[in-house]
C-alpha cells in the first residue's frame, strides 16, 4: 500500500508542478556569476522590488564560463547577465558577445570610483561592461595548525605542508602567482618567463598539493581538509562565518611579491530575453546601501562604489591599497597561447 501511494504522489506532483511553474508570471533575469559573489538578501530585495524572479546560476572561472557561452553559441546558455573579468570583457567584445550598455538607464553609475575606470582600460567608457568588483585572490592560513609562515608565495613549496594545501584551477592565477614570485610581470609574453614559471610550479608547489581548486576549497578549508589555500577570501569565510574559533584562527594575505588582480564586470549578453530588467539590476548592484551589503557579505572592501564606503559596516580581508602591490591580468591577445600550452600541456597534465 505504502509503495503505491509513493507512486501515486509521484504522479499527482508530476501533473502540477507545471501548473505551479505556469502561474509565476513575473519576468525572469538569468545570472551567469562567480561563486559566492552576490548575496541571496540582495537577490531578494531586488525581486521584491521589481516582481520578478532571478534565476541564478554559478562558474569557477573564467576559462568555465567563456568555454559553457561559446558552446552554447545563438542562445548563450540563456543568460541575460554575466560577470567576465577584466581579460575576458574585451574577448567577449571583439566576439560580438555582449550587447552594448545603454547608460541612460543607469542612475547610479557616478558611484563608480574614476580610478577604477581609469585602469579599466579595456572599456573605460562602460560601453559593453560595469565594474562590479575590483579585487585579488591570495592565501588563506590555518594559524592554528600552520603558525608560522611567511606572507609568501613561497608558502606553497614548504614539503612540511604537503597534502594539506590547493591552489586555485585557475591558468592566469596560479601562473600569475609564480610569475610574480620570480619578480616578473603577470602579463609577461616572454616564453623564457613563463617557462621558469611552469617549471616553479611543477618542481616546486605542485608536489605539495592536494589538487587545483575553484570550487570547493573554501568548504574543504572549513572542515579542516586543507590548512592553505590559494583563492578569493569570500570563498572561505562564507563557509567559516559560524565557526567562531576557526575564524579567528584564519588570516588572508595577498604575497608581499604581490599577484594578479581582476576587475569583475557585469555585461549584458547579446540575445538576453530581458535587456530592460538586466539594466534594471546593473543599476540596483550600484546602490551605495546595495553595494555596501554586497561587500559586508563577503568581508571585501568597497573598491568599485566610493558612496557605498560610507555605508560600509563589517571587516575587509584586504584593503585598497592592498591592491597597489598586485597587478591587473591583461587580454593577452595571441599571445595567450603561451600560457595555455603551459598550463594544459604541462602543469594540469596527469591530475
């Protein structure tokens, strides 16, 4: 008798889920964002005020979310707003992949700090792309179970730490970061340069590690798996908010050698169902209040939004001026091929 009733609720919910579905007539804004970047408080004030529903969907990286839209060339996955880092957005441009930003829809753009456009030089006129964030992954520390240690991207080739530690499924970052440790450019198209990097990271840090990490690093972290991580300080303490002693044991640094940094954008995708609600969110994202929750959320300084900082009420894992020792990755054109050839034919080969 019990299975049968399984079976006839499995029908009956079969039969009316689409009736359900049917009757939400709000419109609908599809996402396509990082990990851990916007917050379900924020989605929700912005459905409430607008009567509609997001829908919202995550990627780890870069590489991941331009790899998901290309295959899914004509439709774009059906999104109508994604946040492609800085080298990404001209890409995206030249590829006829974004539709262009009509600003006299956004109200709030004055709240985007000039400096930030000032180095936004890929779109300095926010003609296809806003500035969401402008920040820098780094590393993450354990102090309790690693208490001493340098603020250095040396930290990875310490053998007394192997098994215990990831860095980021990430091609510039990670090569970023050994470039940076060697005292060169994170851009650089040198191939003697970045073949010292590859060669770093293969001798030297990859045999410490557990794996390259995008995704679950920050839970791996939480529940004592990993003592080290290289990644975004929001990844890490959402999954640590509630335990108050690990939180307390947990320091972020950017290396004293300095790194990548990447300015985060929002960009309307060319096709997107809903252009007027996506520039409808734009605008909402730069609230001073909305972009102060944003951060507060995350632990982030208020980079991107200069109103926003006299909203501001929790801790930052960094600072702004933090970021003056790292530097921007860059669309490397052609020459990106370098990297590639680095990364999949030789430092990701085998894992």
């Amino acid at each position: 008798m019990r299975k049968i009733n399984i079976i006839y609720l499995s029908v009956l919910a079969a039969l009316i889920m689409p009736v359900i579905i049917s009757c939400d007539s709000r419109e609908r804004l599809y996402i396509y964002n990082w990990t851990y970047y916007t917050p379900d408080s924020v989605i929700e004030k912005f459905e409430k005020e607008y009567n509609c529903r997001v829908i919202y969907d995550e990627f780890a990286s870069n590489e991941d979310m331009y790899a998901k839209l290309m295959a899914n060339q004509g439709k774009r996955g059906g999104y109508d707003v994604v946040f492609p880092s800085k080298d990404y957005v001209p890409i995206m441009i030249r590829q006829d992949m974004l539709e262009r930003i009509d600003k006299s829809k956004l109200s709030n753009l004055g709240n985007i700090d000039p400096e930030v456009l000032r180095i936004a030089s890929y779109d300095p006129e926010m003609e296809y792309s806003v500035p969401y964030f402008y920040g820098a992954a780094g590393i993450i520390v354990n102090t309790a179970r690693v208490p001493y240690f340098e603020r250095s991207w040396s930290i990875f080739g310490r053998e007394d730490l192997k098994g215990r530690m990831t860095m980021l499924d990430d091609m510039r970052e990670v090569i970023g970061g050994a470039l940076a440790f060697l005292g060169c450019s994170v851009n650089t198209v040198n191939p003697v340069y970045v073949t010292a990097a590859r060669d770093l990271i293969n001798n030297l840090w990859k045999p410490n590690l557990v794996k390259f990490d995008a995704e679950s690093f920050g839970k791996g972290y939480a529940n004592g798996d990993f003592w080290v991580v290289h990644g975004y300080p929001e990844a890490v303490f959402e999954e640590i908010a509630d335990l108050p002693q690990l939180l307390a044991d947990t320091v972020f640094f950017i290396p004293r050698e300095g790194g990548p940094s990447y300015i985060d954008n929002m960009c309307i995708l060319k096709g997107a169902r809903n252009i007027d609600l996506a520039h409808k969110f734009i605008d909402f994202i730069h609230r001073p209040e909305i972009y102060a929750e944003f951060v507060d959320e995350f632990g982030l300084p208020a980079t991107v939004n200069m109103a926003a900082r006299n909203y501001k009420k929790g801790f930052s894992a960094y600072s702004e001026e933090d970021l003056l020792y790292t530097e921007l990755v860059d669309d490397l054109g052609e020459d990106l091929e370098l990297y590639i050839n680095a990364w999949f034919n030789s430092i990701r080969v085998g894992d």
